[in-house]
C-alpha cells in the first residue's frame, strides 16, 4: 500500500515535457526582454568632411567610432554605389579633393542599417549633438580616388575586432539567464535521476541480502511500475531460496528416521567385520545429514550486521587455532572495517583457516584494501590444486579425496558455505596456485 510519501508524482513523459516547456518559455522571455530593454545597436557612420580629411591624409581620431583608415590598392574597390546620393557626394569629395569626378568611386553593399529609418535617426542624433548636417556613410564602406599611377587611394573603417558593446550586453544578458536556469536544470535532472539511483542501490543490496528492505515506491508513475515489479520479483526470490532451503532441510531431517533404523538391524548381524563397515557408512551419511542442517539452519538464521573490524576477527581466530597446535600467523596490516554477519565472516575465515592448516601445514593471513573493497588472503605451503578444479570445489558435496575419509577430508560443504557467504556479503572467493608453490584463498568483501 501507498502511503503519502510514496504515492508516484507524475510520469517521466510529463515531466521531460515540462521541462522542455519551461526551457521554451525561458528563452522566449530572455528573447523579449532583449528586445525591449536593450537599445538597438547605433551603426558607426562618417560625416563627407571626415572622409575628406583622411583622404588628405590626416586622418581624425574618434572616441567612440573605429578609425579609418588609408590604404593604396591597385585595383578599384566594389561594388561601386549608384544611388543619386552617391553621386552628389563623389561630386563633393571630388570638389573638395579638385580631381575630376570619375577618378572618385564609392563602394559598398547596403547592410541591415542602410535604410532611411537609420538615416533619419542618425540625422537627429547629429542635431542633438550641435552637429552640421551633411552627407554622411554608414559603414561598411570605401571611397577611393584614382592617383596619377592609376593606383586607387582607399579611405575606409578598420575592421572591428572582438565583440561591440551591444554584442557584449547580449552575450551579458544570456550569460545571466544561463546562471539563473542552472538550478532550476539541476533540480529537475536531480529529480528525474534520483529514482534510478534508488534502483541501483537496491539491485546492489538485493545481491547481498535477499532479505533486503523492499524498494520504497518514489518518483514517476514509470518509476512507481518498475518499483513494483522489482519489489514482486524480490520477493519472488526470496521464496525461491527458502523454499529451497527448507526442502533440502526437510529432506536430511527425514532421511534420519530410515537411518536408525538401520543401526538398529545391524546390531542383529552375526558377521563383525560387514557390521563395522555399515555403521562407518552409516556414520558417514549421518555426518553429511547433519552438516546439510547445519547449512540450511545457517542459510535460513537471519543476518545480523555489524561493523567488524577484519585483522582483529582473523588474529582471535588464529590465536584459537594455535593453542591447538596449528601453525597460523596474521600478518601487520592496516584496520580494515565493514559491515558484516560476525558469526557468517566468523565461520568463513574458519574453514579457510582448517583448509589451509589441514592441506597445506599451515596458515598465513593478511588483509588490505583494494579501492573500495577488503581483500582476505590466506596462503599455504600445501600443493595446490588443478586448475580444472578451482571452481569445482566450490560446488556442495564434491570432493577432489574420493576417499571419503573423515582423517583425509571432510564432508564437501566447507567450500559452498564459504563461497554462500561470500556472496552473502556481495563479495566472492577465489582458489589461486602460487608460482612458488602452495595455494592462497582470496576473498573479497565491498567495503
């Protein structure tokens, strides 16, 4: 059932869609806002008298309008300008400069500000200003008169480098806008990726505890569904193993009672030697019975996790073994702490230990951190084993000694249960030869 916090917000599609919406909208008022708030661009224009001035070679300085410039080239600039206002001012400058009229070209193309609506308002500000009106260009554009080499005198604007102030006052105003929206923008992917965030994490804990809290159902109604559906599968999951797990339990339970009675019937038998080899037999399988229990009774024990700190947990087990005798050592190392079942841990590192010290003459420990995980070695002198086997060993009940033997081997389940709780913790254990010799078991554990 949905409580208040859980209930699903609206879906993924609606809320991609107003997002969009919202960046729409944003942009269309930054958009108005420019066009209302912002001057238009005033275009640098040049008064006859000026360009005469430069043309003689003296050329004005400005303030606020690039300078010109004079060049010599030898071709004729173009594309030359044949409007009648064109023509009187070549007539002017060719008066002022007293050359002959055709040796005077305009050039130039009419840009976005060469209509009269500028023109008018350029006229105006030059009143305000107490300007003299006369003719005048707006740039971009060349006057050039024709010297006696036939070689062309070019007075004309320098080239404007790097942003104008008006372009400047845009790129300000979307750079505003820009930090304005980044946290509305971050809200929003903040809120759309957290559910998936949410996912992973408990696709992670489900791998180390089938028993995991259930996925709180938050974000949209996609997200609502797929919530649902990985809940109902973990469940699903859960009942799987147990189930499993208590059927292997009912079976070694029950498979006792024929057991005894065996024992019994063989007390009847006259022949000592056949008798003393049933009841090994019936030893035997009564052993592998109990350790079955003992496996599910620990598969089915709920986890209890607890910071555990792994040198300390690994030094009070070899001090355990070495008062019997075995030959085990911890080496120094850095504390390493993570969040764990002791008693699972307890009774991994356990087996490892007897393993080592059983098949290899003895044990050597040490543990160190791999970025984000622990890592446990625990190394012996023994011989090692075939590569082919180094993951068979891990499987219930199999044993490279077929002897079956309780002096020479155990039961089969060390192994399984060390490889389950492994597992258990969303690590895993490895058997790897030694180059010089022997075998080390490595386990990893996330931190």
């Amino acid at each position: 059932m949905l409580n208040g916090r859980d209930r699903p917000t609206a879906s993924l599609f609606g809320q991609l869609l107003t997002l969009t919406g919202l960046t729409l909208v944003a942009a269309w008022v930054i958009s108005l806002l420019l066009i209302f708030n912002l001057p238009p661009p005033a275009p640098d224009f040049y008064r006859l008298s000026e360009i005469v001035q430069t043309l003689r070679g003296n050329t004005p300085s400005f303030s606020e309008r690039q300078p010109l410039e004079l060049v010599v080239l030898s071709e004729a600039p173009g594309p030359a300008m044949d409007t009648r206002t064109a023509a009187d001012m070549r007539l002017r400058i060719a008066q002022e400069l007293r050359v002959p009229v055709q040796r005077v070209i305009i050039a130039g193309e009419r840009g976005p500000f060469s209509d009269r609506r500028v023109g008018r308002i350029l006229r105006d500000r030059m009143a305000r200003e107490g300007m003299q009106e006369e003719h005048f260009l707006i740039e971009p554009f060349q006057v050039a008169v024709r010297r006696a080499d036939d070689r062309w005198l070019v007075a004309r604007p320098v080239p404007a480098i790097g942003f104008s102030p008006w372009q400047q006052r845009v790129v300000l105003w979307f750079v505003l806008s820009a930090v304005a929206m980044a946290p509305i923008t971050w809200i929003f992917a903040r809120r759309l990726s957290k559910p998936f965030t949410l996912f992973a994490d408990a696709a992670e804990r489900l791998g180390r505890d089938p028993r995991a809290p259930a996925l709180a159902i938050r974000g949209s109604s996609e997200i609502g569904v797929a919530a649902r559906a990985f809940n109902d599968m973990q469940e699903r999951l859960r009942r799987y193993v147990e189930d499993r797990t208590a059927m292997v339990g009912a079976i070694a339970h029950d498979l006792r009672t024929p057991l005894t009675r065996l024992r019994f019937r063989i007390e009847n038998l006259s022949d000592d030697e056949q008798k003393a080899k049933i009841a090994a037999d019936i030893d035997q399988m009564e052993e592998m019975i109990s350790a079955a229990l003992t496996f599910v009774r620990d598969a089915s024990r709920p986890a209890e996790r607890a910071p555990l700190e792994l040198s300390s947990l690994l030094e009070s087990l070899c001090d355990e073994m070495a008062e019997t005798g075995a030959r085990t050592e911890v080496e120094a190392g850095e504390k390493v702490v993570l969040e764990g079942d002791p008693m699972a841990l307890r009774r991994l590192f356990t087996n490892l230990l007897e393993n080592a010290v059983k098949f290899g003459g003895r044990a050597r420990a040490r543990v160190f951190k791999d970025q984000s995980n622990a890592i446990v070695e625990i190394e012996d002198d023994g011989p090692g084993i075939p590569p082919q086997d180094a993951e068979k060993v891990f499987e219930p009940f199999y044993r490279r000694e077929p002897s079956r033997s309780r002096q020479t081997g155990g039961i089969g389940l060390g192994l399984a249960v060390v490889r389950s709780i492994a597992r258990g913790h969303g690590g895993d254990v490895s058997l790897v030869n030694r180059s010089g010799g022997g075998l080390t078991a490595r386990v990893l554990l996330p931190l």
